[in-house]
C-alpha cells in the first residue's frame, strides 16, 4: 500500500505540462460567476437592493430623513460584505445627500463654521421647485459599493401638506364611491392634498382634476390608517378593504404631516331574518338546546357573515339565547327571540357621525316565536315596605313557607335574572337573601336607598338614594360602587346588560330638580336628558326588542338609540338616545306588549277614572331598518291613538304588567276612598291595529283593589296581591277566573296585617 501511495505522488510531481488531475489541484474557474475562470467573483457584490423602491419617499421642504442601509447581493443571491456605500442623487439643489444617506430635502450645510459640523442643517431648496406653478418635484437617489449601482428610489419634494381629504375609488378607474362598500370589497384610497399659500389653503393635488395634478406624481404615496381595523383594513398601497358594519375614521399621513381624512363605511345590515328549523316559530323541549340560523343582508342586497350579534329573549328565565343563537329552555313557557346588530360590538361608529349610511345604530331581526311545553312549578316571595318581614310561597305544596324577617324594614325587592339572589333596599343598608335558603348572605350599609333594578347578566345592581340624591351602580362580585348624580323613580335594564334607562329627577342644575331621563352604557358611561313634560315620568317600558324606551308623563315620550343629526331641542349632534317619538297623552303606568306592537299606557289624568291609551308602534320601518330620520325621530306611531275608559275607580295607577307569553296586561291600582269591592282590569290589543278588549276579572272575597302583580313564567298563573282582604289571588289565565287565595300574613310594626305590594317569582321544575 505504501509503494502505491508513492508512485500516485511521483506521478503528479513528473507528469508533462498541459495535463491535470483534477483530485490533485484548486479549479481556479469555480470562483467565478460564469464558471468561466474571469469576470466577476462568486464573493464580490453583483446587486444592489434600495429601499423603498415601491412606494418612495415624500418629504416637505427643510425635512430629513435617513435612507434605509441598502443590501448587497452575490450572483448567487447570498449577502455580499461591503465596507460602505456612496450615494447620489439627480438633482442635489433639490434633494442632498449626505455621505451616510441622510436625505435633505434642499441643501446640507457645508463648511458652515462656527463649530458646527457639516450636514447637520438643512436648507430650503433655492430656488424652491415649481411644476406648472405648484411648489412640487421629484428627483432620485442610488447606492453604489464595488462600482455597482442600486436601483433607484424616487424621492418627491414639495411644500408642506396642512391637511388632506379622502376620496374613495373604484380600483383601476377614477369613478368616485359614494355611500359604503360591502363586506370583503375593496377600493382604491385617493387624496386631496392642500398646503399653506399666503395664510390661505391651496390644493397641491387631487384625482379627478384638471387643475391639479394626482397626489401620487406630487408628493408621492401617502400612508392610510384605519382607526377601526375590524370595519376597514389598508394595505401599503392605500386598498381598503370592507370587514364588519360599521364606520371608522381614516387617517392620512404623508411626510411626517398627518390629519384625519375622511370616514368609511362597511355597508350595515338591512335585514336580519332568523328562523328555527326554517321556521319562524317552533318548540324546544327542556334540557335540549337548538340553534337559530341566522341570515344578514346589507343595505347593497349582499350577505354579512361573521356579525357579533346579540340574540334577546322576552322571557330569559325559562328560555335562554346565547351567543351564535344557541336556544336553550329551562323551564315550560314561551318566548320571542330577536337578533339585535347593537353597537358597540355590531355597526359600530363614532359619536359624531352616528348615522353615516345607516351606521352606528341598531338593527333588528324578526321574532321567533319558543314555546317549551310542561308546565312549571313556581316560588313567590312577598314582601311589603310596611313589613320588617318576607315570606316565600312554593306552589308544589300550595303552602306558605317559613315567614322570615329582615334586619330593616325594605323598600323595596329586586331578584336577579337567574334568580338566585333576592336584593332588598332600604334607608340603612343593602340585603341579599338567598332564594335557596331564604337566608341573608350579605349587608352592605354603603350603599342606602331604593333598588331599582338589576343587571340581565346579574352583575350589578342600581340603587337610588333619594336622602344623598345620588345612584349608586354596585357590582355585586367585588361589592363595590360608582356613583352619580340623581333620583330616580323606575328603571329597566336592556336584555343584554349593555344600557340602562331610568326615570327620575336630576338636581345638578336646579335645586328644585329637573324630569331627566338618565341613560347609562357599558361603553359611554352615564348622559342625561331633560325632559320637557308637564306632567313627569314616574315609570317607563322598554320597547321590544329592546331598541329604546317609553317614558310615562304628560307627554308620553320616546327615547331610542337612533341618533340625533340635526342639533334641536338642547340635544347635540350624534348624541345616541334623543327623544324618538311624543305621544301627546297622559299616562302614569306603561308596558310593551309581547310583540314589540303596542306599548299600554294608562293615566288617571288627574281624576279617578283611568283611561287606557294602546299606542301601535312599527319598529321594522324605523329603528329596524337602521334609517334614523334627519329629525328627532326614529320609532313610527300608529295615529290616531286608541283609547277607552276603564272600568273601575282609583286613586292611583300601581302598575301596568304585561304577560311574558301573550299581549294581555293586567292593570293594578290603589283604591280609592270608601271602595268595598275590586276587580282586576285587563287589556288585550288587537293584531289588526284597532281598539282590542278592555275585559275584567272579579276576586273573591273581600278584595278593595288590586294593588301589584306578577305572572307566572309558564303564562299559567297571574299572582295578584291585593287590599282590603290582604291576600294573594291566584288568576288562571286559561278561565280568567280567580281560582285560589292565601294570606302571607305580612305584619307591619304594630302586629297589624299588610297587603304585599312586592313581588318576586321564580320557575321550578315539576319533577
């Protein structure tokens, strides 16, 4: 093996010149580009990349700004090592360039003296340039290293842009968009550009101009930013492209000067339509859940998916609807379920352009009408400010339970949605009573007054403090409070826990109190309305679904979501719940019918005969739709009014209380003096829009008046507490007949019995 090793050696020590062995010496031609053995070197710099080529550079006169470090490539594509780069420019009067690539747009400073080192100020270019008249123009600028040129980068120099105005393109041509765009189209962002010419706004540039010419020969491209990236996105080319409903500001920027340019739209929904097993009614059994399908079509005829809707129930005890339009029931009864696109989360704008192509406003969907079958045992509570007591009745027994007595005397009683939790008011301190147990489970003495109403998402409580005049808005997890100026009589919660509305009186701004309508957002907080009525607002309905409120008084007013665009009436532009509808009738107690059709008024209208007023409302041509009318405006009235006479006497309207299942309401009162006897009112309006049946239940006994009430859930029972007898009726609504009474029993301090005038009910499952 050694004698072999050594001849191979001897070989290529005497082989004759011209002949090679590869294995035994270096190609010289492998180091070249073109594998040739001359030209250019596989290390050595064969491109240069500059950036940005695509979009350029836009500077006002006297900015600077530094050139990204330029890359340099191999033949091969790898990245060459260069010592350093030289740059140029075409024109340096216009454009300089220092030797580490900082732009000027005029001239460097050079040889200044005075200690001030060279290209660290710059000059306004002189003469500044001119293209036909307008102070604008553009030169290039390159990299070299290894006598190898970049490609070049265009670098517009003009005067400084004070402001820009957006225009919206079809992509490739000039025509102009008005209007919105629907959900995934695209269009090209355009500008009208202005600068400063003697103190006065002149145009630089614009599409569509024969004056001017376009932005993007001008000054270059400009950078376009959404506010609201989930209605538009931008890409680096100024395309728009439409994501949710919605409008959202568009900011323009172009050499360091940015302004707000415009707005766009993302076309909103025209139409929600919603149907169970392609039906717009149908039944879903205890335990089982069912998922609504849900269709959108935007205001252009096209399809909207993706929507953060919020699907309501009118009856969310017994059946729920959950996010996606999941149908869940968990007690017999019946419900309507809407869909609602609501701002924030859907069709969402800025305050000052709600109403923007239909933007910032809520729109709703058709009902579906649930109905669960069984029926459902049910647990009362009563309860009476005049009594330091509460007692619990549970219907599968038909017994009164154990009466149990509270550390103060209440106000009032509210339970939660899920009905867990039972919350008394009164002047020293809030009660939570369990309705498990019927035991107190917590006392917080920093929040006094009435409670008014509580959370859908059972999270916090309002409670109005008429000694302090403040309301306190409590979070029952953390147990604590903000609060806020204000009195109020009657308060309801939307179904989806996101704007309250309560009636009251604020005394901000005048000692003896102004009727205000207070409204609190999740998302903008507490905004006040005065109210203009003669007669004030002691109670309000929400209409359904749930897209603004009637306030009882005289007038009867209307307040919705659909903003105010034309300023009147002390309301500012865009401001979200100004007054949408005046009925001029008087009204004391008021309720929303089950179909979201008629809203029940009743008013004593200072005597002692009440007279019902039914007020047709059509929320699918105004609030529905989404089209808020340039007016203080928004919910469509049926004119004229219907009205009748009740008949029976009172000294006061308790209340009017609407059936969860049906359109029937029952009316409750106070009695007037010397009344021996009662009977308890009712309403139930006709579909056809005329005057329905004004019809009447008698009590048994020694009833004086029917003074509150409360339904059963399942529709199967009406629970009326009355006076005179102290008792509690049970009214079969299948007969409309008074079928069973008890006695609570409720004492007042003396030991005497009392009426319960508060009321609570909760479903039970009957097996």
């Amino acid at each position: 093996m050694r004698r072999f090793l050594t001849l191979v050696f001897l070989m290529c020590l005497t082989l004759p010149a011209g002949m090679v062995l590869t294995s035994c010496s270096r190609n010289p031609q492998a180091a070249y580009c073109n594998g040739e053995g001359f030209g250019l070197k596989l290390t050595q710099v064969a491109s240069i990349d500059l950036e940005p080529r695509t979009t350029g550079i836009s500077l006002a006169f006297g900015q600077t700004q530094q050139l990204p470090t330029p890359t340099a490539y191999t033949c091969k594509g790898a990245k060459a090592s260069v010592t350093g780069f030289t740059y140029g420019t075409s024109n340096n009067q216009l454009l300089d360039i220092s030797p580490s690539g900082n732009l000027c747009a005029g001239t460097w400073n050079r040889r200044t003296g005075g200690g001030i080192p060279d290209f660290t100020i710059c000059n306004y270019p002189t003469p500044a340039p001119t293209t036909n008249g307008l102070p604008y123009g553009s030169v290039t600028v390159t990299a070299t290293a290894e006598s190898v040129a970049s490609n070049t980068v265009t670098v517009w120099v003009h005067a400084q842009v004070t402001s820009v105005s957006l225009v919206l393109e079809q992509q490739g041509t000039t025509t102009t968009i008005n209007g919105c765009l629907s959900q995934t189209q695209t269009a090209q962002l355009n500008s009208q550009a202005y600068y400063s010419l003697n103190g006065a706004q002149t145009q630089l540039c614009g599409p569509n101009s024969q004056t001017v010419p376009a932005c993007s020969q001008a000054i270059g491209n400009l950078t376009y930013a959404s506010q609201n990236p989930t209605i538009a996105t931008i890409d680096e080319f100024g395309v728009i492209t439409a994501q949710q409903p919605g409008t959202t500001y568009i900011t323009a920027s172009v050499a360091g000067s940015g302004s707000s340019a415009g707005e766009f739209s993302t076309c909103p929904p025209a139409s929600i339509n919603i149907t169970l097993n392609g039906q717009t009614s149908g039944t879903v059994t205890q335990g089982v859940t069912q998922n609504l399908v849900t269709t959108v079509y935007d205001t252009k005829g096209n399809t909207l998916t993706g929507l953060s809707l919020d699907y309501q129930s009118t009856n969310p005890l017994n059946i729920s609807a959950g996010s996606g339009g999941a149908v869940t029931a968990n007690f017999a009864g019946q419900a309507d379920i809407y869909a609602v696109c609501q701002p924030t989360t859907c069709n969402t704008a800025p305050i000052d352009v709600i109403g923007l192509n239909q933007t910032g406003t809520p729109i709703t969907s058709n009902p579906v009408t649930i109905t669960t079958p069984g029926i459902a045992s049910t647990f009362i509570w009563l309860a009476s400010p005049q009594s330091q007591y509460f007692v619990p009745v549970e219907l599968l027994t038909g017994t009164l339970g154990s009466t149990v007595k509270l550390p103060y005397f209440p106000n009032s009683m509210v339970m939660d949605r899920d009905g867990n939790n039972l919350f008394f008011g009164s002047t020293h301190e809030l009660m939570v009573y369990s309705t498990t147990t019927n035991a107190l489970t917590k006392e917080d003495p920093s929040v006094q007054g009435v409670v008014l109403a509580v959370s859908p998402d059972d999270q916090q409580v309002l409670i109005s403090d008429p000694v302090r005049k403040l309301f306190y808005l409590y979070t029952v997890s953390g147990g604590h409070s903000t609060t806020f100026a204000g009195v109020g009589n009657s308060a309801y919660w939307t179904p989806d826990a996101k704007t309250l509305y309560v009636v009251g009186t604020d005394y901000s701004t005048n000692g003896a109190g102004t009727p205000t309508l207070f409204v609190y957002n999740v998302n903008t907080g507490w905004t006040t309305y005065p109210l203009n009525q003669t007669t004030p607002s002691q109670s309000l309905a929400i209409t359904v679904p749930s897209v603004g409120a009637f306030l009882s008084g005289y007038p009867t007013l209307a307040h919705a979501w659909c903003p105010n665009l034309t300023p009147s009436s002390g309301y500012p532009q865009g401001q979200a719940y100004p007054q949408a509808a005046q009925v001029n009738v008087e009204t004391d107690q008021l309720a929303a019918t089950n179909d979201g059709a008629h809203i029940i008024g009743v008013g004593l209208n200072g005597g002692t005969t009440p007279t019902l007023t039914d007020i047709n409302v059509n929320l699918s041509s105004s609030l529905v739709s989404g089209a808020c009318p340039a007016t203080e405006t928004g919910i469509t009235i049926a004119t004229p009014f219907k009205q009748a006479a009740m008949p029976f006497q009172a000294s006061s309207i308790t209340g009017v209380v609407p059936s969860p299942a049906t359109n029937l309401s029952f009316v409750t009162y106070d009695a007037v003096n010397g009344a021996t006897s009662a009977i308890l009112p009712y309403y139930q309006p006709n579909p056809n829009g005329s005057l329905g049946k004004v019809g009447s239940v008698a009590l048994a006994g020694g009833a004086t008046a029917p003074i509150a009430g409360i339904f059963s859930l399942d529709n199967t029972l009406f629970f009326v507490s009355t006076a005179g007898d102290n008792a509690v009726h049970y009214i079969n609504m299948s007969t409309l007949q008074d079928t069973k009474q008890i006695t609570p029993g409720l004492v007042d301090a003396n030991g005497n019995i009392v009426p319960a005038t508060l009321l609570a009910v909760k479903p039970r499952p009957t097996t």
